[in-house]
C-alpha cells in the first residue's frame, strides 16, 4: 500500500528536480528522496555501470522497483530519473501517490546546464541537443498526462523555485 501524500516531481534531465526537490524539502521539511541516488546505492555502483552491465532494460526495472518502494514510503519530496514516466505502472503509481509536479525548462538551459556531464548515459553522444530534443519530444505527452501541476523552474535559482512552487500547493 502505497502512501497518499508524496509530492512527487518529474520532467527531463536538467530541469532541476534533485536541486529544487532538495529545496522544496527542506522548505516544506519533509524528506527528501532521490530515486536516482536511491538505485545507485542499491546497486553500489553508478547508473552508467548499470547502463553498461545490464542494459537500459535492467536500469528501467531498478527504477520501477526502487519508485514502488519509495512511494510506500513515508511523505517525502520525491525526485524520479526522466525515464521513470516511460511505464504506464510508474505512470499510475505516481498519480495515486499524491501530486506529482513535471519541472519544465526551456531547450537553452536544460543544455546549458547538462553540456558537460558525463553521468548520464543517454547523453553520452557528441550531439546533445538533438538527443535531448528527441528525448524530449517522446516524453513531454508522458510528463504532462502524468503531473497534475505544471510549474516552469528554467529561470529561478533554486530557493527562489522552490518557494513559488510552494506557494501553488
Ligand atoms: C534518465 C535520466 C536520469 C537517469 C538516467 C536516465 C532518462 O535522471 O535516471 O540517466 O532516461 O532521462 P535525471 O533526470 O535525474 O538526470
């Protein structure tokens, strides 16, 4: 049985949900749970050794499972990984586990801030944003069906986010 009172934050890469949902946590003062920190310890090693070992399949299992656990958890601030919108159980778990928030953030930014990363295995490729804007294309219908708030954090620093985000609770 799943608890009813998470605030549960999705959106693509870059758009800030650890950041803000570190922010928002500490605001609202509630956990704060990182799906993605939350499989790598599980797994004790990074995402992108899981990427390399097991494959995106395996990753997306980890993640549907370790989601499943959190949201049975006690009320946190959640942040999933971009993907985890990709399965329709992940989908329903989320909805029926309180509000769930898509972070949007405009193309500029989003690669702004993930141009140098080296953590994300689905970026690892020397056109960025092309990968990013193909990404986003087939899951933006997904964010949108599964949030029931919308809430564009690109241009706010983090404290300033969380607190107008707050304040549309
Ligand atoms: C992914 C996003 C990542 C991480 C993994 C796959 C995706 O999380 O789960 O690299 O499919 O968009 P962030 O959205 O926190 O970067």
């Amino acid at each position: 049985m799943q608890n009813r009172d998470h605030l549960v934050l999705v959106g693509p890469m870059g758009s800030g949900k650890s950041t803000l949902g570190r922010a928002l946590a500490a605001r609202l003062q509630r956990p704060f749970v990182d799906v993605d920190a939350r499989i790598e310890a599980e797994a004790g090693c990074s995402i992108a050794a899981l990427f390399e070992s097991e494959g995106e399949t395996g990753f997306r299992a980890r993640e549907a499972r370790v989601l499943a656990a959190v949201l049975a958890e006690p009320a946190a601030v959640v942040a999933t990984g971009g993907g985890a919108v990709l399965a329709q159980a992940n989908r329903a778990a989320m909805r029926d586990a309180g509000i769930v928030v898509y972070l949007q953030v405009d193309a500029a930014t989003q690669l702004a801030r993930l141009q140098h990363d080296s953590t994300r295995p689905l970026l690892q490729a020397p056109d960025r944003a092309q990968r990013l804007s193909r990404l986003q294309a087939q899951r933006e219908p997904l964010y949108r069906a599964t949030a029931h708030l919308l809430f564009d954090a690109s241009s706010l620093a983090p404290e300033a986010a969380a607190a107008t985000l707050a304040g549309q609770l």
